[in-house]
C-alpha cells in the first residue's frame, strides 16, 4: 500500500513543475486538514491514499482510517492540492487554502468503469 502512495507522491510532485522547492520559512497552521474520502453512497473508503501537496513545501501522504478520515497537522499556510485515490476508484484533487481555521474537505470517488 505505501508504495502506491509513494508513486502518487512522485505523480503529484509532477503536477507542481517537477521537483522539489526549497522550504520558505513561513506561518505554521495548528488547526488540522481533514480530509474524508467516501465512495458515490457515503460508505467509507478506508486505507485510500491521501496527498497533500503544497505550492511551496513538503509533500505529505497519509492512509486513511477505518472510517475514511486523515488528519493533517502543522501545515505552511498557503495554496496546495489535496489528492485522494484508492484501488478500484477513478483518483480525485481539490485544491485547499490553509489559513487560520480549521478545514475539512470531503471527497466522493467514483468506481473505476
């Protein structure tokens, strides 16, 4: 499982121009990114592979829990994606602002046709 996360982190690095940025020192955000990923009915996805990709910063995965939720913590306030994906289901993105508040995004994959 950790090495399809690994492979999403090298495909979503990509997507923000191919390498890694030098870490800017910037405000570090307390409050937590959730993030929930669910299928098309509302069931849980547990084990999904979750990304969150900053502009600027370190990329960061995690692997959901039995209910479907991870939690970011300590982030760089500033723009990012969020990318979930799981066997079976067609990968999803959004895009985040970290600010001063805590965030939660939720994500409702399709079945892969």
């Amino acid at each position: 499982m950790k090495a399809k996360c690994a492979h999403l982190v090298f495909v979503a690095v990509l997507m923000f121009g191919g390498s890694f940025a030098a870490v800017i020192a910037q405000d570090t955000i307390e409050k937590p990114l959730v993030i929930e990923v669910k299928n098309a009915t509302g069931q849980p996805l547990k084990h999904a592979c979750v990304t969150y990709i900053p502009k600027n910063g370190e990329v960061q995965f995690r692997n959901a829990d039995e209910h479907g939720r991870v939690e970011f913590r300590n982030l760089t306030a500033g723009e990012g994606r969020v990318v979930a994906k799981v066997s079976g289901y067609t990968a999803q993105k959004k895009s985040v602002i970290i600010g001063t508040s805590a965030e939660t995004i939720a994500f409702a994959l399709e079945p892969r046709r």
